[in-house]
C-alpha cells in the first residue's frame, strides 16, 4: 500500500529538507513505520487509534527499536539521513531500544 507522508507527523515538511528524492523516500519509509507503531494521522483524527493489523505492529516496533545499522533503511540510517534524533523518536513514540 503506498502512504503518503504528512506534516501531522514528527518528520520535517516535504520542502523543508527532502528536496532530494532519496530523501523523500527515506522519509516516506519512516513514515510508515511510525503510522504502523501509532496509527495514521487520518485515524487519528478520526478517533479509530492504532490499526488492528499485529503483525504489522509488530514488525514496524521491531524496526523502531532496532539499532542495527547494517541496512541502509534501517531507522538509526533514516534518522541520521533526516538530521533527526533516533532516539528522541523513539521516546517520543514510547519505545526503547531493545524493548
């Protein structure tokens, strides 16, 4: 399914510093990993919370709590290519590396 990335979420606004494409892409990415830890901003917005998709969840927490930086996606990776603080993220998501 492709997702779209919003300005509701943590992430930076399309022309503030993804210009570049990967950099779209890269946000794009993390966005979807974080709709899938809390719920896209339209459910959300309409009160539904999180998806009841688990295995998803499950898979998106994993990705958000790891600190490999073997892949070039992994989130550490996504972070740092969008100046952002990985685990200030995760905080701010309620997870903690290795949980």
């Amino acid at each position: 399914m492709i997702r779209t990335v919003d300005s509701d979420g943590p992430l930076p606004r399309a022309g503030e510093c993804c210009v570049d494409p990967l950099k779209r892409l890269m946000a794009a990415v993390l966005q979807t990993a974080l709709d899938d830890c809390r719920g896209s901003a339209y459910r959300r917005r309409l009160g539904l919370g999180p998806h009841t998709d688990l295995p998803a969840l499950r898979q998106a927490v994993d990705f958000v709590t790891s600190t490999d930086r073997s892949w070039p996606f992994s989130f550490e990776n996504l972070c740092e290519a969008l100046s952002l603080n990985a685990d200030q993220l995760r905080h701010a998501l309620g997870q903690a590396p290795g949980a």
